[in-house]
C-alpha cells in the first residue's frame, strides 16, 4: 500500500520534470497525495498498536479476575 501510493505520487513527477520542468498544480496533488498517504499509514499503525495495548490490558484484567477468589463484601459501618 504505501509503495503504491509513493510510486502513483513521486515516479510521475520526476519523469515529468524530466521532459519538462513545472511544478504547478500537479505538483501541489501530488504533495498531498503522499502527505495523505502517509497520514493513513501512521493512522493504520496507530490503530494496530491500540488495539494490541487494548488486548494486552483486557487479557491482564481477565487473569487478575480468574486468579482472585470471589470474596464476600461486608459494608464497614460508618457511625462507629
């Protein structure tokens, strides 16, 4: 995906530039084509990374749960 994304951005341009020598509005398309390119990566990579920290604590709270007798609660009263 982001090969794609950097191939469809960067290659036509330096071809381009090659022939000719604009930066115009293509150029404007195309930087924010790969600023948006990489803002979806580092959006997928932050996803990947939460929803392993989510995973990680839910199975610690599961383990904590299993681990832990389930134990009577009496309330302490307060007007002593």
């Amino acid at each position: 995906m982001t090969t794609g994304f950097f191939i469809l951005a960067v290659y036509p341009s330096a071809k381009e530039n090659q022939l000719i020598n604009y930066k115009g509005a293509e150029f404007n398309a195309r930087i924010f084509g790969i600023v948006m390119g990489c803002a979806m990566v580092v959006f997928f990579a932050v996803r990947i990374a939460s929803t392993w920290i989510i995973w990680k604590y839910w199975s610690l709270l599961r383990a904590k749960e299993r681990r832990v007798p389930q134990k009577k609660y009496y309330a302490v009263p307060t007007d002593l």
